[in-house]
C-alpha cells in the first residue's frame, strides 16, 4: 500500500514524499516548485480549433504540487481548470468552461513552462477537447505583469 504526504524542507520548498508500507522500501522525496502563485497569463498564440483568445485572462494559484485557475474573456464566460504539477514544473490539467453560447466544453491539457529572458514564465500547451469534436490543439500562454 502506498500513501503520499507533503512537508516543508529547510529551504522552505513542498516536498512531497511517498511511503510504501512494507519495511524493505525507503521513501522517496520530490521537490515540486512554486512557478504559478498568483501568476496572470493571456494566450500568445492558439491552435484555429481553440476557444481562447487574446483577451483571455488567466488567474492561477497553487498549493505545493495542486494548481488551479479562473479563466474568462472573449467567447469564454466562466472557465475552470485543475493540474497537478510534475517535478519538472509541468502541468497535467483538465479544463473546462460555458462559453458565450451557453455550451460546456472540457479538454485536457499538458503545460511545459519555459522562463523568458525578462523573467516571466511562459506556457508551451498540447491540448485535446474531451467534448465536440475531440480534436487537439496547441497554444501558448505568457505571464503578464
């Protein structure tokens, strides 16, 4: 049987930590970074077949290796979405949103941060619709400040 625990280490990063019940196994440790924290993103760039566009605002938070955020602006009204965070700072999110025509849509999405040279975090997506057509996507979202 296996459970998870986060805890804090000297340098203050969430670590999390797995512990198998069996006396042979050592647990292992993994430091997940805080890069989403109360971060707005607008997209750069978006697949033809995407919902978002350039006045999407995107305001996420996080809490050690959970991330989630609100989303609206153009054909989105109300948007979602959750994600956990990797050990490389990626996202395994799924998403979703009413748009201005009174649709719910979903997806999934898997996020590659990148930092800019003027040190804001960018967002490389693959994404694919779990609702409509099930076609996919990319996009890329930036940090504003």
């Amino acid at each position: 049987m296996q459970y998870q625990f986060a805890m804090i280490n000297r340098l203050g990063s969430v670590v999390l930590s797995s512990r198998h019940l069996s006396r042979r196994r050592l647990s292992m440790s993994t430091a997940i970074p805080n890069l989403y924290n109360n971060k707005t993103f607008r997209p750069a760039s978006n697949s033809p077949n995407g919902a978002v566009d350039d006045t999407t605002r995107f305001s996420y938070h996080q809490d050690g290796c959970i991330v989630w955020a609100e989303y609206s602006g153009g054909s989105i009204k109300k948007g979602f979405l959750i994600a956990t965070v990797k050990e490389d700072g990626s996202l395994d999110m799924r998403y979703h949103h009413v748009n201005t025509n009174g649709e719910l849509m979903t997806g999934k999405c898997k996020s590659i941060p990148e930092m800019l040279s003027d040190g804001r975090l960018r967002l490389k997506e693959t994404w694919q619709w779990t609702s409509g057509n099930g076609s996919c996507g990319e996009s890329v979202l930036e940090e504003v400040r």
